[in-house]
C-alpha cells in the first residue's frame, strides 16, 4: 500500500485497503473557522429542531478553530461569525480558538503547521476546501463540507473512498529563480483542473527530498485546484526537524511500501523548470512568464495561505530590497507568529521602504471578501491559488497567479516579469 492507503487503513483498523473501498476512519484532528464554523453550526440547530440533544462534541482538544476569512471584520454578518465561533467554544470546551487581536493568529492552513496542529500519520480534516495543504507533513488531509464537518464533531469518524494515488516524482533541484509554485502551476497546467478528481496527488522525488517543508506546502495546498482529495509527501528527516522546533517530537508516521501502486506517475525534472504564470481564469491557463511580459498591471498580491509564509516573504525581500514598487503592493504575513519573524528579520522594513503596504494575516483579498479586492477591469498578479472570474473582487477584474518571486518583480516593473529579467 502506498501512504494514503497505508493511513486510511490504519483510521479505519482494517490490515489492506484499496482504491475504490469505502471506509469509516477515526478522524485525529478537525478544524472550523469563521465561514465554515457558522454553517456547521447552522446543521447542529437542524438537528436540534429535529429533536437531537447536541451538548457536547467528540473530544475539544482534537478540534481547533481560526479566525482568518473575514479578519478584520468585513461588515457586521462576519463581525457576528465571530461571536458566534466565540460562543461555540466555550460551550464546548474547545481551548484552541486562534482569535483575531490576541496574539497568535491567522489562515487556518498556515497554523495547521505553523503551531503543529496537524501530525505525520493524522486523518486531519477541515471545512476548507485547501485542507490539502497539511498533506505536506505526511498526513492525510482533506476538506469537507458543513454537514461532514458537523457529523465528525459530534462522533469523531467519517467515511471515506480510498482514493486512487498519482505519483509526482521531481527530479533534481529547482533552480534559483523557481518556487514550487511555479512546479504545482506547471502540473496543473499539463494535468489539468479535473486532472486528480478524488485521488491524491503525492509528491516525491530527490526534487522533493532537497525542498524545503514549507515548499512542499506550497506543493499540496495546491492539489486542490487539481480537484485532489488530497496532496500528501511522506515525512522524512525535514519534516521531523520542523515539528521539533515547535516543540512535537512524538508522533506516529506513516510510510509506503516499497512496492506500493500508484495509479500513474508523472516525471519531472526540476532543473529544466521556468518560471510559470497562470492566466485567467484557471489556474491550468499556463504559460512561462516571458511569454507576458507585455501584461500591464494594477496590482501585486504576495499573501495567502499558498503564497504567504516566511519563506516566500524572504524571496519577496530579495527582489524588493534596495527597489521601488510601481504598482499597488499589498503584503500580508499568512499568520501573526510569520509576520513577527518577518519584523524582527527585517523584511517589513524592506516591504515598506520599497512603497509596499503591509497588511494583518487575513485571507479578505484572496477571496474577494475585504482587504483589497479588485475593480472592473484591474489586472493583479497574485501569490494566491484560484483566478476564476470574480475571485478577487470584480467579476470583470483578472488575477495572474504566480510565485513571489514573480510578484515582486512585476510589482516592481508594473508589468509581469520573470525574476531573471529584472535590472
């Protein structure tokens, strides 16, 4: 079996699964935040009109909630999310409440590894369709919807299909001026956005053994727009020294077998990438940078669960040190503990001495809710994951998804512009 069976089988205390078997998994971690965490609240008073007593959930210290889609608060319905989410975990006990204006907060997907909420071995799920992300450090980690998320709050499983596995093996490194954004905007460009409808895009490789953890996140959170399950890396010596510097030494990996099936495996070799821009309005509309280099913008976004941790915030530095931006600039810290790091370090300095804006962890903009969408007809090159029409603002706006490296070199040209070509 290879790992996401090997796990699911393990969650549901069966000795082999298969693709296509349909199982009941314990589930180790779920977690709800201010969009999400309304609509499952909504299902439980469903299900209290019908007569069900819902005093408690499963176990508080598996569930964790983040605020972080409508922070700060958009309007008075998302100020009121709050308080209801606010109100839910004092009734239930649950202690991991990541709250905006105290202290530490941010994208529910940043925290998950930020504060190691997630483990390798785990059945983590989350109502968020990027739940994926935390596959990076060998889990198996999928998004559900409210009515999912409310059934494993109150009895900690939920059924799964075991899905099939296509195999992502990277060869080599990725040059200097490649991130693994530009790697995940290529797969997807060749793969397509239905490419791994419910199957799990695992990635491996001496590519992925030289990326760093943060990296490979960038990686998985991604496999989303594949339309994944789910994104998974088997853990190795990175991951472990990761979670050790946030203090979590024990924990149960998972590995595959060597002999372990996958339903396809795609090849890449990492030296021969470029960097990639997708087009609107998919994130497979791809192409090399180069080929855009005539796109006039109105807008950079560095931020997002995808395009926002600290070592994107550093390859961003690197192109904006010394330089001026010509274009709106809005950088945003994907959680309060990156954005002090990125303080003490230096690097909002350098943000705000190039002209940028540097804004609290949020995901208003990557989602058009607040915090900087866009108006008809602007053009933004963004460090987030979706661009279909409408996503950041104006359904006749247009976003160009790209690395951080690929941001700040446009926000510095004003046109989009490969990192290689900036003077």
């Amino acid at each position: 079996m290879n790992i996401t069976e090997k796990i699911l089988a393990r969650a549901s205390g069966k000795t082999q699964v298969s693709p296509g078997d349909v199982v009941f998994v314990n589930v180790d971690k779920v977690m709800v935040h201010d969009v999400s965490g309304p609509g499952v609240l909504a299902v439980f008073e469903k299900l209290r009109k019908k007569g069900m007593v819902i005093d408690k959930v499963w176990d508080p210290e598996r569930v964790w909630v983040a605020e972080d889609h409508f922070v700060p608060a958009a309007d008075k319905i998302s100020a009121q999310n709050v308080v209801l989410l606010t109100n839910f975990t004092k009734q239930f006990g649950i202690k991991r409440h990541f709250k905006y204006g105290m202290g530490q907060y941010g994208i529910c997907h940043t925290l998950s590894h930020e504060e190691a909420m997630v483990l390798p071995g785990e059945v983590y799920v989350g109502g968020d369709s990027h739940t994926n992300t935390t596959g990076a450090l060998g889990a198996f980690a999928a998004g559900l919807g409210h009515t999912d998320v409310a059934y494993v709050l109150l009895n900690g499983k939920i059924w799964f299909k075991v899905p099939e596995t296509l195999f992502f093996k990277i060869n080599g490194k990725l040059p200097d001026h490649v991130m693994a954004k530009d790697l995940i905007l290529k797969i997807i460009g060749d793969i397509g956005t239905d490419g791994a409808a419910y199957k799990t895009m695992q990635f491996g490789g001496t590519g992925i053994s030289e990326m760093s953890v943060e990296s490979r996140l960038t990686l998985t959170n991604m496999t989303t727009e594949a339309g994944a399950k789910s994104g998974i890396v088997e853990p190795d010596l990175k991951i472990r020294e990761y979670l050790a510097a946030r203090g979590v030494t024990k924990y149960d990996e998972v590995h595959g077998d060597t002999d372990a099936q996958y339903e396809k495996i795609y090849e890449y070799e990492g030296s021969e990438m470029e960097p990639v821009v997708a087009k609107p309005f998919s994130p497979a509309n791809t192409v090399v940078a180069r080929d855009l280099s005539s796109v006039e913008l109105d807008k950079a976004y560095i931020g997002s669960c995808t395009g926002a941790k600290l070592e994107d915030l550093q390859a961003a530095a690197k192109i904006l040190k010394g330089r001026t931006v010509k274009i709106r600039t809005e950088i945003l810290p994907a959680a309060m503990s990156i954005f002090r790091k990125a303080m003490d370090t230096g690097l909002l300095k350098i943000f705000m001495d190039a002209g940028a804006v540097v804004g609290p962890p949020t995901c208003g903009a990557c989602c058009g809710a607040h915090m900087g969408v866009l108006a008809k007809d602007e053009i933004c090159i963004s460090t987030t994951n979706r661009n279909f029409p409408g996503r950041m603002g104006h359904v006749e706006s247009q976003t160009y998804l790209a690395s951080p490296l690929v941001a700040a070199a446009s926000a510095v040209t004003g046109k989009i512009t490969d990192p290689r070509d900036l003077k």
